[in-house]
C-alpha cells in the first residue's frame, strides 16, 4: 500500500505524531511550511492564528508538489486552532485536489478538539475517510505510549 502522510505543525506537535507515524508505514511526508514563519509565543500566537480562523484567511504556503493519484491511503494531520483546521492546511485543500481517495485524520489540540474532522471531511468531498485520531498535545506525552497508539491506529486504518 503507498501510503501519503501529509501535515501542517507550527510548533511541532503534529510533527512529531507525522514523523511518527511514517516511521511505521514508511511512506511519502509532505510538511506544508508557511512562506513566513515566524515563532510566536503566548497572547501573540493566539490572537495571530485566532484571527486566521476567524477571518476565514489563507496563508501563504512555500511551493510544494503533491500528486494524489500516487497514493492508495494519504494521511492528513492539523494542529486544532479555535475548534477548527489550522487555516495553513485549508490553504493547500483549496489548492490541491484530493477526491475519490482514502483519507485518515489526525489533529494535535490541547484537550478541545471540537469539530474539527467534522470540518475536514466536509473540505475535503468525495473521499471515503478510514479513521481519525487526536493527541493532546504530545510533544509533553510519553513516547512509547504514543507509539503504541499510533502502531494500534496503522494497524485499524492500513493492517
Ligand atoms: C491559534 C491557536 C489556537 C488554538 N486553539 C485550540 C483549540 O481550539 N483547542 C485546543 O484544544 N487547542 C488549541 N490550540 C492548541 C494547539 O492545537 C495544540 O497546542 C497543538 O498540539 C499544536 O500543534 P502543533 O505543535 O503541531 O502546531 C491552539 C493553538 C493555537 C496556536
């Protein structure tokens, strides 16, 4: 199975659950990366990515290449910002097609994860959606109980 694991992460956390998970499938990861970024700490960061969300706002992304049809499963993964997809990931859905494949979820939040696969399956039509799964905040987890349950997740989604 070629497996696709793609992901945005502004301060590591879905890094470390895509990095990961490609350790077991041994796939293709795509990091979508901001064309500016730049670390924020605090009010600061809230108050910069809540008002991506609110605004419905579209960052800029650094070019990337993404071909879906290479793909039998792709793996998609967002931090949780106010309750939805970090607006970088809406960037690249609204500019790359994805349809007619198998699609997984994974979000990283800091215990609300809100609706936010109910979100993404509705960016994202005419997929069939395999399993989703969240981490709250796991960069502060411990890691061998992490990897057990993304091995167990592989396992449900591509065993
Ligand atoms: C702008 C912003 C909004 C956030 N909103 C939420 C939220 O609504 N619910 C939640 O549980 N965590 C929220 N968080 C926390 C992140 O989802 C959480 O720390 C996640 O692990 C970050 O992933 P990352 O390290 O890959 O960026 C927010 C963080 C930021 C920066």
């Amino acid at each position: 199975m070629r497996i696709g694991v793609i992901y945005f992460s502004y301060e590591g956390n879905c890094r470390l659950i895509a990095e990961q998970i490609n350790a077991v499938v041994q796939g293709d990861v795509l990091a979508l990366q901001l064309e500016e970024h730049k670390p924020r700490k605090g009010l600061a960061k809230y108050v910069w990515g809540g008002r991506q969300v609110v605004l419905n706002q579209r960052p800029a992304l650094k070019p990337y290449t993404f071909d879906s049809t290479a793909y039998d499963l792709i793996i998609i993964g967002t931090p949780v910002w106010a309750g939805s997809p970090a607006p970088a990931l809406d960037a690249f859905l609204e500019q790359t097609r994805i349809a007619g494949k198998k699609l997984a979820l994974f979000c990283c939040c800091a215990g609300g994860k809100g609706k936010v696969f109910d979100k993404l399956k509705k960016r994202l039509p005419g997929n069939t959606f395999v399993g989703e799964i969240a981490f709250i905040n796991p960069l502060k987890q411990d890691t061998e109980a992490l990897v057990s349950k993304i091995r167990l997740w592989i396992e449900e989604i591509a065993g």
